[in-house]
C-alpha cells in the first residue's frame, strides 16, 4: 500500500489523507453524445487511484438513461412500469460498459443495486458495510446504484446524490466526488448569466448558499444543483469533505485537483462515529419522544443523556433499539436515538425519576430513556 504522500499529489492541498473515495456521476455524463470516450476517461482516473492505493467507489446513474437510449425515446417516461422497465434494460448495458472498461486496467467491479429500505434496516445496513469492505479488500471497484427496477418511490423522489452521499457515510470516505456538468457552485446560473462568478471553497452550506443552487432539470437525470448541496452538507455535518465539480468536459483527476472546475465543501471539525450517521442521516424514525425544555437543553447543549423525569409525551408505535426523534415543546425534532424502553414501557415511567422506574416496570433495565452514546444532536 503507498503512502499519504504519494497519494496527495493528486488532490487539492485542503484535502488530506485520502485512503476512500466515494465517486458518483450523473446520467448526462453517461449518454450525452461522446459519453464512451468520457467515461474511458474517468475509469483511467479511477484506475490511476485505485493502483496508487486509493479505495475508489462509484456511484453510477444512468440505468434508464441507457434504457431510454435502447427503446429510442427522447423523453423520460412518467409511468413508473415503463421506467422500471428502461432501468432494467439500461443497467445491463451500463454494466456492461464498466465492465468492459475496467477489465482494460485489469480491475474487477462488484454490482450493487440498493433502495432506501437496504440502507433504513440496521441490520441491513451493517450486512452491506461488510460487502463493501470485503470487495475493497479484494481490490475491486464496488459500483453502486438504486434499485429503480423494483423501487416506485425511489424512482419518484430519489436521486443518486442523496445515494452517494449515503455510500459515502457508509464506507467512511475521506471524500466524496459529486460530477455533474458544471464546475461546481457559482453566486448565479452560468448558463444564463455570463457574469456568473465561480465558487471555489464553501466552508458551510447555509440557507444563502441552498439560494444559488438553481433547479434546471434536464429531460434525462432528475437531480439538480439543489439535491447536490444537500448532499454536501449530508456528508459535511459527518465531517467528510465534498466536491461538486465538471464531469462533463474535465477529467476526474482534474476534478480532484484544480478548484476552477470544483467547488470544496470543507467538513465539520470532528468526523461523526458511523453509529451516530446512520442515526443522522439514515435510519427511519419509528416515533417520538417529547421532552419539556429542561431535558431538551440537557440533550442538545451539555451532552447528556435523555431520562424518563424530562419526558413529557410519547408517539408511535416503538420497541426497544428502534429509532425515535427527540421533541421540543413546539414539535420540532432537536434530537435523534435509540430508546431503551418500548413506548408502552416510556408512557408508564415519564415523568419519574430513575429511582422510581423498577417499582413501575418491576425491574430496572436503564437508567436512560435514550443513552447520550446512541443519540445525536440535529
């Protein structure tokens, strides 16, 4: 394995000590015209890294574009069958095309086809971990997409931003590589405004910056600048650095290196644990647990952990281990976690104290409705 050094030749200077990186790239980049020669250009890069020492994953869209190419339509369908069915033809001949190209560098590829539910089960989750993990032990390329062949939802409403951001927390990157065709953030449209100025670093996606992001879609992908940022600011907050950068008439490399075709998203100081993302950013709540403002300060402002004394009211229908948010008063989620008590068992011990709770549950499992190790702060 080469060291730090020899890889940081290849990445901007704000980035450092890249041992995985998470690469996703946009349905436009894979079958607009010339999209052969792009996408040889972009597994050369990946090539490149992958013999260099980086752990290199790809999040790839494209399925229904290369199924809409293959039954000759120009616009993408609104009927969910004939979208599942594009994707199904269309993922082979994607894969294909990888397949092919890769084995030019002599690098193996793994299929991973994923919905939100493969990544909402912790069960689930974990299993895909040790796929993944295992497939860059064995020095292959897992590359990923969602499942839009069986998915109605995610069809709808997805993206494969929000996918690559998710695989990025998933396998802990150092980076995450969002190529799309423009070079990153601008204070306007460069499309419609010339004096468009470009964005080289943003150090926290803000409400000011969600304001620039401007939604063009395009009759093929379904992802605009907006579902990008979000994105970004997913992988930020769990401390991972992202660049949204020029796919489409830069290289990858070029991507990496050079902040005129990308923007940087610097991450928060301390990376967040992987228990503590999934919870974030990826686990789906079963309920909720409202506490009065007392137990919310305790939760969000001195790191404790919640207990039954500042719960209030409970909703759902929870057990034990599931996920639930955290309340105010006024019904907005300040916290997420897991609870050490069903909801039945939480309705009979709020508002007690930690000594009272064996002589209502006759017998004394936790101390705490939700442990402070098992919760975050949102």
């Amino acid at each position: 394995m080469h060291t730090d050094n020899h890889n940081q030749k290849n990445f901007r200077e704000e980035i450092t000590g890249v041992r995985t990186l998470v690469v996703k790239t946009g349905s436009r980049i894979l079958t607009a015209q010339g999209h052969v020669e792009r996408v040889r250009g972009l597994v050369e890069d990946m090539a490149m890294l992958h013999k260099s020492g980086v752990r290199v994953v790809l999040v790839s869209s494209g399925a229904i574009a290369h199924g809409m190419k293959a039954l000759s339509l120009a616009k993408r369908p609104k009927a969910i069958p004939m979208l599942q069915a594009c994707a199904s033809i269309g993922q082979n001949r994607l894969m294909n095309m990888y397949q092919s190209i890769f084995g030019e560098h002599d690098i193996l590829i793994g299929q991973v086809l994923l919905t939100w539910d493969d990544l909402r089960s912790k069960k689930r989750y974990l299993n895909l971990r040790n796929t993944f993990f295992q497939l860059l032990d064995y020095g292959a390329v897992p590359i990923i997409n969602e499942n839009d062949s069986v998915g109605v939802e995610e069809i709808q409403f997805g993206n494969n931003d929000t996918l690559g951001a998710q695989i990025a927390l998933l396998v802990n990157a150092d980076v995450y590589v969002n190529l799309t065709d423009v070079g990153g953030l601008y204070d306007k449209n460069p499309r419609a405004d010339k004096s468009a100025k470009h964005i080289p670093v943003v150090h926290s996606v803000s409400s000011g910056i969600q304001k620039m992001a401007s939604d063009n879609k395009n009759e093929i992908s379904v992802g605009g600048m907006s579902t990008k940022l979000k994105a970004a600011e997913m992988v930020t907050r769990a401390g991972i650095p992202a660049l949204i950068g020029d796919g489409f008439d830069q290289r990858l490399l070029t991507v990496l290196k050079n902040e005129a075709c990308a923007t940087l998203f610097m991450p928060c100081e301390r990376k967040m644990p992987s228990r503590h993302r999934w919870i974030a950013f990826t686990g789906q709540s079963t309920g909720s647990i409202t506490a009065d403002e007392g137990a919310c300060r305790a939760v969000t402002k001195h790191g404790k952990s919640l207990l039954a004394a500042g719960v209030t009211a409970v909703c759902g229908n929870f057990k034990t281990g599931d996920m639930v948010d955290i309340l105010n008063s006024a019904g907005e989620i300040v916290a997420r976690g897991l609870a050490n008590f069903t909801i039945q068992e939480i309705e009979l011990i709020r508002g007690n104290k930690s000594g009272q709770i064996e002589e209502k549950l006759g017998t004394i499992k936790f101390n705490e409705v939700i442990h402070r190790d098992n919760l975050v702060v949102l």
